[in-house]
C-alpha cells in the first residue's frame, strides 16, 4: 500500500529509536556530526561527489506533493506531474528511501542551525574530498519560513570554509526574500522569487538571452552520453552561483 503523505506515525518509522539514542547521547558538535554523516550523501548520477546532499523531507511527505499550477498546495505548486516526480517513485522502490528521508526530516526539525552548520564543518574536516557546496531538498520541499531562516544560518556558518548552499523550491507562496545567504532555483512560474527561473522546455526552443541550456541537460541531449558521463552540478556551478542566467533543462 503506498504511504500516507504527510501523515504519518512517527513510532512506525524504521531506525527512529536509535537515531534518538544516538541523539540522546550526543553531547558535542563532534558526537553530532557522526549522526549528521549518516544523512548527508555526496553526489549522485548528476550531483558532483563534492556536494552535499540533505533532504529536509520525503517526496512523500512533500509540502508540494501532487500539487499543480492549475491545484496548488498551501505552499506552492509543483511543475513536475506527481505520477513523473522519481523522488516519490524512489520511495516506493526501494526499500529503506523513505524511512531514511523521515528520519533526515526528524533530525532537521530537531536539530539548531547552529549546531548542524558546526557539526556539517566538523564532518568536512576529517573528509579527504573538497566540499564545496551542499545542496538541499533533492526529495521534497520547504515547508515554512522556519527552514528559509534555518537554511540561511546554516549556509552563513558553511561560508566560513567557502562552501556554497543552494536548493530548487516549488514553493512560491514563502516569503524568500529571507533567503539571503543561499541561492534559489525557481522552480515553478507562478511568480517570480529566488534568485532565477530553473525550467524544463522542450529541445529546439530558442531561449531568450536571459537563459542557457543547462549543460548536463545538453551533453546529454546532443552528445548522447550518460547522465554519469556529462558534466555534473558543482562543476559546473550555474544553479550554485547567486547571480547568472536563468537555466532550462530538456523537457522529455
Ligand atoms: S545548470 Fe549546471 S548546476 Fe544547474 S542543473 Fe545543470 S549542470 Fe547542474
């Protein structure tokens, strides 16, 4: 049976009890950061092994989840149809994805920007890759303005060691002018917010000035290579970068 979004038990979820022992036992930003390191994964087939990834919730549980132009949720709405968001497919494939997420949501919740932007710094230090940005929410969304403003200090924090926050929201019904210290892919066209529009357009399109082709989107269109083979996100750095042109990826 598919699980109930946003609604759900959290004494059901696998792993919670231990994660709270461990959170429980953890009295230093070092004990923090060897639970954080169990959330935080590094790259995928498009993400650069240099960044990190955290989700502050599930597909599932999303705050724009099955959500249109057309039916908005309280939040935003989504561009991407619910049946076609892999996020959501992921959770119901594989076995651990969405007790992982609700955990990494349970641990969000709990923990201080403080004490997660220290305890992401402490987990750099003993790592032999650069860091050099950490991206948020490649499953789900930003709920509120209390993650706008959590993310913000934390991305303030990461700065001192010159790594970059960056995230894509469907959420354009928060306030995002909050979000001074990190950057913002717009994800829907509702409105505009954030620092620039990030959309899917079909190949052929003749973009106007004010946006470029995604290179990923493009080795892969043109050149027919893999998603593993074209450039990745942290080096190429268009989404990560405050300022620069609006982005479109192929819509397939
Ligand atoms: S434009 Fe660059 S950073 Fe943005 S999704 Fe494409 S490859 Fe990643």
């Amino acid at each position: 049976m598919e699980p109930t979004r946003g609604d759900y038990d959290m004494e059901e979820v696998d792993g919670i009890n231990e994660l709270r022992e461990r959170m429980e036992a953890a009295d230093s930003v070092e004990d923090w950061s060897h639970i954080l390191k169990e959330y935080i994964s590094w790259g995928n087939s498009k993400i650069s092994k240099n960044v990190g990834i955290f989700n502050m919730n599930s597909a599932t549980d999303c705050p724009n989840a099955d959500s249109s132009v057309e039916s908005q949720s309280s939040t935003g709405a989504c561009q991407v149809p619910w049946e076609d968001c892999y996020a959501h497919v992921s959770e119901n494939v594989y076995p651990d994805t969405l007790a992982y997420r609700r955990r990494q949501e349970y641990l969000w919740d709990c923990l201080d920007a403080e004490t997660f932007g220290e305890a992401f710094l402490s987990l750099v230090s003993r790592k032999r890759n650069e860091v050099t940005a950490v991206r948020f929410s490649e499953a789900g969304d930003f709920r509120h303005r209390g993650d706008i403003i959590k993310t913000d200090r934390i991305a303030q924090i990461l700065a001192r060691e010159g790594i970059e926050v960056y995230t894509y929201s469907a959420s354009h019904k928060l306030n995002w002018r909050e979000a001074r210290n990190f950057t913002v892919n717009q994800s829907n066209t509702v409105r505009e917010y954030g620092d620039r529009l990030f959309t899917a357009l079909p190949e052929g399109t003749d973009l106007p000035d004010s946006m470029v082709w995604c290179p990923h989107s493009l080795e892969k269109e043109r050149k027919g290579v893999t998603s593993d083979e074209a450039i990745q996100c942290g080096d190429c750095r268009l989404c990560i970068e405050e300022d620069g042109p609006d982005v479109a990826i192929h819509l397939h």
